[in-house]
C-alpha cells in the first residue's frame, strides 16, 4: 500500500474555530501545517472553491464516480477515515441528516481518505447507507481540489443545487450546526438569498449557539 502524502490533523471543533465553521475567504487557515499557520507569504492565500470540483473515486461497488453522478442535488460532500475517531462518532448524525434533508433533494457524500479494505469493512459493520468514495491519495488530492493542502478530519463541504459551494465545516458536525447551515443552503436553492448572503446568516447563526451546544467536548 502506498502511503498517504497529504499532510492530515484530525481536529476537534475547538480546535478548528468558532464552532468549527470557516467562512469562505478564512480556508487559506487550513491550506497551511501548523508552523506555517502565523507565518508571511508571498503567495496568496488558498481559499475554497467556487463550486464542486471535477475527480472521480470508486464507489463501495469499484465504479468510478464523479460528484456531477448527484447533479441538481444539495450536497453534503464529508471527508473522513476510519481512524479518525471524530469521523466515526458523527456518522449516525449524516445518516439522520440524509434521512431528514434527503426528500428535499440534499444528498450526503461520504469520501474515505483512507485503505479500501478497512472502509469498506468498517461500513458493512455499521450498515452505514449513504453513498461512498473511496481512495488512498486519490481521496487525499479530491480535497486539494477543494482548496485545502492541509486536511483537518474531518471535514465537510456544502453546496447549492447548482454545484456552488455554500459552506464548509472543519471538525466534527454536530446538529445544531448543520440545522443552521442546511437552513440557509436551503434557502439559496429557493433564490431567496445568495450564496454569499448564506455565509453571512450562518456564522452568526453558528456564533448564536449556546456554548457547549454542538461544540465536541
């Protein structure tokens, strides 16, 4: 097995900010290691993407897939492995979010960063029932191509059904958060509001969140 490359830090949502949410110009934060984090560039910083980025993985079946297999979709794109214990501990929340947000036409992406074999014995155990994408440093590069050279585990992306990217969320979701962002994704998908609004509604909706609500311990 080759190993994986890509810097990883699995972090907890205290140590990924308030309540682990980065709004769209604030990824450049985890597109650096740790000792890079306070240091100048030259260079400008990383920032997420526009909209969902073009790679194909193999699902649990082999067949390669694109995230454009779920076009017209809300997605709710979550990179994860089978090591990362925050990974693990809020998989029963994306399953229940699939199951509440699902018939509105979002759709939960597992991506596993990690050995085949393990993610799909891990997933047969669990039953999980969401779809997946698997790779090795394939997996590792799908999130280069969301902007990030430095994976904080997990991690979670969140578009529009027009493949926009609206938010992403470092560290372990919890329900509150993903009440709040899914809120306002499901608002840019009526056109009442811009992604850019979105943003906006939902970092002062993730800042309203008692303390201790949501946050992992």
């Amino acid at each position: 097995m080759k190993p994986l490359t890509l810097a990883i830090v699995v972090t907890g949502a205290a140590a990924a900010g308030a309540a682990g949410y980065l709004a769209y110009d604030e990824w450049s934060k985890l597109s650096k290691t740790p000792s890079q984090v306070e240091a100048p560039t030259e260079a400008p910083p990383a920032k997420l993407a526009a909209t969902l980025p073009d790679f194909q993985l193999a699902d649990r079946a082999g067949e390669m897939r694109s995230l454009a297999h779920w076009s017209g979709k809300s997605l709710i794109v979550n990179f994860w492995a089978t090591w990362c214990a925050p990974c693990r501990r809020e998989i029963p929340l994306l399953e229940k979010l699939q199951a509440r947000y699902g018939p509105e036409g979002f759709q939960v992406i597992g991506i596993a960063a990690d050995y085949r074999d393990k993610v799909i014995a891990y997933a047969d155990e669990i039953k999980l029932t969401y779809p997946l994408l698997i790779g090795e440093q394939e997996a590792l590069d799908a999130a280069t191509a969301f902007g990030v050279e430095a994976v904080g585990f997990p991690f979670t992306i969140f578009s529009d059904t027009q493949g926009r990217i609206v938010a992403a969320h470092v560290g372990e979701l919890h329900e509150e958060q993903a009440d709040v962002i899914l809120g306002a994704v499901r608002r840019v998908n009526a056109g009442t509001i811009s992604p850019e609004q979105a943003r906006g509604e939902i970092e002062a909706g993730l800042l309203a969140i008692p303390h201790g609500h949501g946050d992992a311990e």
